[in-house]
C-alpha cells in the first residue's frame, strides 16, 4: 500500500509526464491537420517515410497520452481524494460523476479508436482515415481531462 506522500509523489511525476505528453500530442496533431490527409496520402504511406513517421508519432502519442491518464493518472488521482479505484471503465465513469471528465463514452469511443488506429493502419486506408478524424475531433478530451484533474491535485494539495 503507498502512503499519502508516496501517492503524491506518483502523482507529481505523472503530472509531469503527462504535461510533456499534452505538449508532444498537440505537435503531432497540428502536424496531422496541416497536412490535410485524405484518402489519397494515407495509400501512399508506404512510399512517403516522411508521412509514416508522422503518423507513427500521431498514433504513438495518442496512445501514450491516452494510456498514462487513464491507467495510471486517473487512479492515482481517485485514490488521492479517496475514491474507490477500479477497472478503467469503472474510474471512468466515476471521473465523469466528479466532473473531471466531459463524457465517459468519449474515453471508451478514444479507446476503440486507439485500436482502430493501431489495427486499421496496414489493411484499411478508409478506416484509418475514418479514425484519424475522429481522433483530431475528439483528441482535445485527453488534454482537458489531463487539466482538469492536475487542477484538482493542485487545487487538494496545497
């Protein structure tokens, strides 16, 4: 079991991480939205390294974001303020009854797009085109519900 101080520490650290995770996430989506994909540049991925790479960076930081919050932010943020701490779906949902997150259902629609991304890249140009948009619509959930819950450790801790 870790201590309230030990918490805080993990807490501090994540805070940390995930600043720099918003930061890098941010980049790759301008970089995304500014190379206005379409069906047409997402074919020719396999002959455009430049193209891979960045949506390998997209698709890598969406994740990483998206997992450190969610696995690893969001419980030790529960158990900060003593909330009870279950699966994903479970802190989910109770981070939207604390107003810390939007909507539950956009979480578990990032998840499935996060899949998508990762699944869809190599065998259908629509599909991941389909997600890529969803993401870029949806991806500023992530950097809200990273604020809002650094605000209240910030907010509890001092």
């Amino acid at each position: 079991m870790t201590s309230p101080d030990n918490n805080n520490f993990i807490i501090e650290r994540l805070l940390e991480i995930t600043d720099k995770e918003v930061i890098y996430f941010q980049q790759s989506k301008i970089r995304v939205i500014n190379s206005n994909i379409d069906i047409k540049w997402i074919e020719a991925i396999e002959h455009n390294p430049q193209h891979s790479e960045m949506l390998d960076a997209f698709v890598a930081r969406f994740s990483r974001i998206q997992d450190t919050i969610g696995d690893k932010l969001l419980p030790a943020i529960l158990k900060f303020n003593l909330e009870s701490v279950g699966s994903q779906l479970d802190n989910l949902f109770r981070a939207e009854k604390l107003g810390w997150i939007d909507s539950a259902d956009d979480w578990i629609e990032l998840r499935g797009l996060r899949n998508s991304l990762v699944h869809e890249y190599m065998r259908s140009p629509e599909k991941l085109l389909s997600a890529l948009k969803k993401v870029i619509q949806l991806g500023d959930t992530l950097i809200k519900t990273q604020n809002l819950l650094a605000s209240n450790f910030k907010n509890k801790s001092n």
